[in-house]
C-alpha cells in the first residue's frame, strides 16, 4: 500500500529510512540507485539507437539564463580572454600564432544539472550515513558527483505527462502522483524497470518558453513529484530521475514546515540522482511523432572533483 503523505517532520523521516539503500551496496558506496545500470543494461540501451536522430535536452548556458539569486545562484558569465581585437591588434605576434580564449564563471548548478548525493543532508547525514564533515569549504569528500562520471548513462525514458492528458502543461504546484507515472507509461506503450533514467516531463519550460521569460521559473511555484512516486521509484529500482522543472519535486512542498521533501527521500534515503532544468520539449515531440518513448540517454557530469552537482548536456539517441 502507498504511504500516506507525511503531515510533519516525524513522517519524512519514516519515509526516509522506508525507502533507504544505505548499507544496500556495501557502507562505503557512493553512487546509490547508479548500481542499478550495468554493462548489460547499457548495451540494451545502446541497441535502442535505430534512426541516429540526437536531441540536446541542455538550456543554453548564458547570462539570459533562468536564475535569480535564489539559493544564492545566479546565471553564468562568460569572458573573453583573447578576442579579435587581440589578433587584429598584432599583440600575439610575439607568440608566432593567432588565437581566441575564453572562461566561464559560474555556479554548477544554475541551467541543465545533476544533483549530485552530497547535495542534499537529512538530519545532518546524507546517503550511506556520511555526516557533514565529509563536505568542506574544499568540497565533497564522499558522494561527490565524479564519482558517478562513468554512470550516467543508460535507457532514457520519456513520461510526457502533459500530453498523456491532452495539456500543454501541468498547472504550478500539482503534485504528481505515483500511480500517474505508471499510466502514463502504459498509454504510451512503454515499460519502466531496473536501471532507466526517467525523463518526466511537466511542460513548465514549454510554457515558460511560450511566456518569453523565466519569470519565477527558478524558486516558484512548479508541478513535480508527489511523495507518493517514492514507492514508484522504489519498486521498478529506477536509476535517476530528470524533470523540465527546477526542483524535480513539487513546489510548494506537499508537508507543512518541511521543503524539499523528495530530495530527503530520494537524495539521500535512496541515493538517486536527480536532474534539473532538461528542456524536453523537441525530444517529447518527436517521441509524439514516431510514439517511440525509450532511447539511449548519454549525460555524464563534469568530473569536477569534490562537486555536489554538475552541467551538462544530455543527448537523448533514437
């Protein structure tokens, strides 16, 4: 039977330690739900590949992005280091070459991301029981995000819920239920199992797309997982989980006093990976088209050592 959803702080933590792998793949694991793709899971995702078609899932990382200092985040910013001006100048010419470079400065999480399992703490542990002096003002010195470089990777499958349903979007602030996910996947004539990588879409960048502006894209109100999908996750043994939205969950959060409740039990009593801000939207169309929902999904982080999250950009293959 699904669990009810908690009314307090006393529930998520029975949720939490309901669904807990810690001590599922060993006390010093730190990849969590990522054991669930192996290499003969990635060799059925790679035979997925039959047409070629790739689609980008990555928002553009730029200073137009969708950041607005909350959580202290805010959009990239891009120099030049060496420009035209620089060739045209001739102030190379003591080096015998002509060349442009640049940098980025930016918070790891601010467009197309994972969370990685150390970015989340319940009760001063993250997964696996690791406490907090294991993230310092040098980083993430367990479940930081290069250790699941090699992971993320695998069968991508589309849940295209807005669709399913005959919408454009989900209003802000539904919660979806568990029991939606599954339905959805059976309207679409696909399954979900061991090892997927579950691409759900809300249709909050279609309609903030459709808008032309972010608004409060970033910290407002956004459909997104109910607590109920927990069990969901759980039982099919999912490996990570991406939505077009900014916090996965749905937002405000659905018990009084406690937010990010999702990211207590999945982050850290499951150990899943979560992604954040996927633009879905030419992939949900082509999947519309052709009604293939399942396809290799290719999103390595960056291997920045000791990071709690990363950019990326995922490449769905069909």
């Amino acid at each position: 039977m699904t669990p009810a959803i908690p009314t307090d702080i006393r529930g998520v933590r029975e949720l939490v330690q309901r669904y807990s792998n810690w001590g599922r793949w060993g006390a010093e694991d730190q990849i969590g739900t990522l054991n669930h793709i192996g290499a003969a899971e990635v060799a059925r995702a790679a035979a997925l590949v039959r047409s070629g078609k790739v689609f980008s899932l990555a928002i553009p990382l730029d200073d137009t992005g969708p950041q607005l200092g909350t959580l202290g985040r805010t959009n990239p910013i891009h120099v030049m280091l060496q420009d035209g001006g620089d060739v045209a100048s001739g102030s190379q010419e003591h080096l015998h070459m002509q060349y442009t470079d640049d940098a980025v400065y930016m918070v790891l999480q601010c467009g197309t991301q994972w969370d990685a399992i150390a970015h989340y703490f319940f009760e001063k542990r993250m997964y696996n029981g690791f406490g907090t002096e294991h993230v310092t003002s040098r980083g993430a010195h367990r479940n930081g995000i290069e250790k699941v470089a090699h992971k993320l990777i695998g069968r991508g499958v589309l849940l295209d819920l807005p669709r399913c349903r005959g919408a454009a979007w989900l209003p802000p602030g539904e919660a979806i239920q568990g029991t939606q996910l599954l339905d959805c996947a059976d309207s679409q004539g696909v399954t979900v199992g061991r090892g997927d990588i579950l691409l759900i879409r809300t249709g909050q960048m279609a309609r903030t797309i459709g808008q032309g502006s972010w608004g409060d894209y970033c910290g407002g109100p956004a459909p997104g997982l109910s607590v109920t999908c927990a069990q969901v996750l759980a039982e099919r043994e999912i490996a990570a989980i991406a939505t077009d939205t900014w916090t996965v969950e749905v937002w405000p959060s659905e018990v009084p006093g406690v937010s990010g409740v999702m990211h207590d039990i999945l982050i850290v009593g499951m150990g899943m990976t979560l992604g954040e801000i996927f633009d879905m939207e030419a992939l949900a169309d082509d999947c519309a088209m052709d009604g293939i929902y399942e396809f290799l999904l290719a999103a390595p982080p960056l291997t920045v050592t000791g990071a709690v999250g990363s950019p990326i950009n995922p490449l769905a293959v069909k």
